[in-house]
C-alpha cells in the first residue's frame, strides 16, 4: 500500500473517530438532562455522583485494560468504531478475530487494520438491522422467547461463541492452552465474583500464558 495512501487513510480516520466519539460522549452524557429538563425531572447529581463512586472506580481499570488490550487488535479504526458502539466481548472482538484468520492478516498492519474496520461495520449494522427488527417483532415473539424450552440456549450464547473462537488458538499449542484454561476455571468457580470482572482477569491470564511460553522457549533454545 502507498504510504502517502495510508498516511491519509489514518489521519482522516482519526478525524472521524475523534469527532464521532466526542459526539457520542455528548449525547450519551446530555440525553438525561434534556429528558429531565423535557419531563421536569431532573436527575439528583449527587445521588448519581455516589452512584457512579460506587462502580465507577473499577469500570475506569476495566475500560483502560480493555483499550490497552482491543486497540492493537483492531487498529484505529475497528478501535473507534467498536468502543463507540459497544458489546466489544461479545460481538466486536470475536467477529474481527474470525475475519482477521479468514483473510489471513496479522496484527500491526495495514491489512489488519482494514480487515477490522470492515468487519466491525459490518458487525454493526447488522447489530442495529437485528435490533430493529427484534424491536418490531418483541411482543409476537414474546410467548416464544419467554417459554422454558430456549432459556438454556440463552443462557449459554456466549460461552458456546467464545468456546468456538477459542478452539481454533487452543489447537495450536494444546499443552501451552491448557494450564492458563484450567487455572482460569478454577478461579472462577471458588470465586465465583470475579466472572463479572471479565475484562481484568485478561490480564493475568494473558500473562500466564506468555510465561509459559517464554518459559518454553527457552527450554527449546537450551535443549538446541
């Protein structure tokens, strides 16, 4: 790719991504006080402010470690459109992972950035398009999303989406994958509040994994 070409790519990318976000923030941010201006309902700041004091400290670690971890997968541009639309766990990443191994691409490049972009667009609008039509249809389907028979189903969407993504790197070295998976496991079952702490128990998992892999190659340098 012409690097004239991609410098432009980026810059312009940034210009979107920053405005759009910087959008984003306001709406989100300004929707409850024009609602509650509108309504005459205004919310209670310092009911809101202890709230937020509350969570607020460990969403802040949670959304950095996400951004340090997200943003060199997806590039600038997946990076923006997918911290703006959000549910990157369970949409975002796994559908930029699966075009990125069909396309064959690596993390870093040009390809990879483009590749990602695409693929959490179209992530999205297909989101938006679902969620409208679920929207039309919530209450004919009502009797049928509620009934017994597909609760499990429900329940288990997630672990059999990431289960699936998570073979196709687990084949790779099965020995490697095994231990940080079984440490992780038994973790989450003897302390069952941390599930909800997803996106930090990342990193310590990650960093297993890498010193097992560090540790396996220098054994194989030693033994060469």
């Amino acid at each position: 790719m012409d690097p004239k070409v991609l410098e432009k790519y980026d810059r312009t990318t940034h210009v979107i991504g920053r405005t759009a976000t910087a959008i984003t923030l306001v709406l989100l941010v300004g929707a409850p006080f024009v609602i509650g201006s509108i309504l005459g309902a205004m919310p209670n700041l310092s009911a809101a402010a202890k709230g937020f004091l509350s969570v607020g400290i460990i969403w802040t670690v949670s959304s950095v470690v996400e951004f340090l971890v997200y943003t060199p997968m997806l590039g600038a541009g997946g990076g923006y459109l997918a911290f703006i639309t959000g549910n990157l766990i369970n949409m975002k990443i796994p559908c930029a992972m699966n075009a990125r191994e069909i396309a064959g691409t690596h993390t870093g490049t040009p390809e990879n950035e483009i590749i990602s972009t695409l693929s959490i667009a179209a992530s999205s609008l297909t989101t938006i398009t679902v969620l409208a039509v679920g929207v039309l249809l919530l209450v004919p389907l009502q009797p049928i999303l509620q009934s017994e028979a597909l609760q499990p189903a429900f329940a288990n969407v997630v672990p059999a989406l990431f289960g699936a993504m998570a073979y196709q790197y687990f084949r790779r070295n099965i020995k490697l994958a095994c231990v940080p998976l079984a440490i992780m496991t038994l973790l989450f079952t003897f302390v069952p509040s941390l599930i909800s702490q997803t996106s930090i128990m990342i990193l310590p998992g990650g960093a297993i994994a890498i010193g097992l892999a560090w540790l396996a190659w220098r054994r194989k340098g030693a033994n060469a």
